[in-house]
C-alpha cells in the first residue's frame, strides 16, 4: 500500500510543472558551452582546494578569487539563472509535499480508522 502511493507521489511530482521546469533548464544549461566550461572550471578548483584542506593546507587566496571571478560571469548567464530559478521553486514545491507529508503521518497517528 505504501509504496504504490509513494510511486503515485512520484509520478504526480514527476509530472509537475515545476518539475518540468527543472528538467527543460538542466538540459538547456547543459548544452550552454560558456555555462558548462565555468561551471567545470570551478568544479576543478574546487577539488583542488578540497584536496588540499584533506592534506592540511589553505586553499590559496589565488583560488578563491578565481571562484569568486568564475561564480560572476556564471551568474550572469541566462541559462545558470533559468537553471538556479526552477530548481529554486522545485525546492519549494519538495517543501511543501514534504509538509503534506508530515501532516498526514501526525493525522494518522492520532487516527483509529486504517484507510486503504
């Protein structure tokens, strides 16, 4: 019974606009060069800087102003910003049912009836 309603769920989620959204926007940033080539070129000093806190060193100054120069020109990019929005409003449609979710296990816990 549980895992045929939370499929339900699923489906019901999966066909959701804000889930399409998602879906469209992540497809589009990534066949965006410019987006895609930043967005690896952090990634990489972001490994390099990991790699190095793990051998007990600081990420260098240098490191961080590549970040914070690669994070501004990502920004900017209207396919990072369609991308950052929908999965903004996916958080909060995931909030909300998460919610929903939590209501109704306080409701069937104080409830005598078992519904089917």
């Amino acid at each position: 019974m549980l895992e045929d309603k939370a499929k339900d769920l699923g489906r019901s989620i999966g066909q959701s606009d804000e889930y399409k959204a998602v879906k469209r926007s992540s497809e589009a940033l990534n066949n965006d060069r410019e987006a895609t080539t930043i967005l690896r070129q952090m990634e990489k000093i972001r490994q390099d800087a990991q790699a190095m806190i793990d051998r007990g060193e600081e990420p260098t100054p240098d490191m961080e102003q590549q970040l914070d120069a690669l994070l501004q020109q990502v920004q900017v990019n209207p396919a990072y910003q369609a991308a950052i929005s929908a999965q903004d409003n996916f958080d909060k449609l995931m909030l909300r049912v998460n919610q929903w979710i939590a209501d109704g296990i306080r409701t069937g816990a104080t409830s005598s009836i078992i519904l089917g």
